[in-house]
C-alpha cells in the first residue's frame, strides 16, 4: 500500500478517540503507560536504577544506548 506519509511518522491519539475511533489503519498502538513500563524495565537492568533526566540526556545522546533504541521505537509508534 503506498502511502504519503514519512518514513518516520509518530502522532498522539488521546484515550477518548482512540475508544471512539478506533486504531489507525496499518499503525501500531501501544498505550502510554506500557512503553514506559518497558523504559523503566530496561533502566533498571542496564543501569540498576530509573535514570535521572540529566542521565538520560546523556544516554539519548549515544545511538546505540538502549533508551535511545527505545526512544527511536517510540518515534516509529
């Protein structure tokens, strides 16, 4: 199916108009609270503990950290 959007396309859909819309066509969705879930899993078993803002910046600067492999994946949702 050819489609006009980027190749990296991300885009918010609230609670309410997801349960009145329905999911979008060909995307995936993953509520909010199971991606953080899962950002937090994998800080604590890389580093021990949920990073600090400062720590994460940091992390998000290095492309092959695992936060900025999950930041890329949530940018892909």
């Amino acid at each position: 199916m050819d489609t006009m959007l980027p190749d990296q396309f991300a885009f918010y859909l609230c609670n309410d108009c997801a349960d009145k819309y329905g999911e979008v066509a060909g995307c995936t969705a993953t509520p909010d609270d199971v991606f953080r879930t899962k950002v937090q899993q994998a800080m604590i078993e890389r580093y021990g503990h949920i990073l600090t803002e400062q720590e994460i910046l940091r992390e998000l600067e290095n492309s092959s950290s695992i936060i900025s492999k999950l930041e890329k994946e949530g940018l892909r949702r």
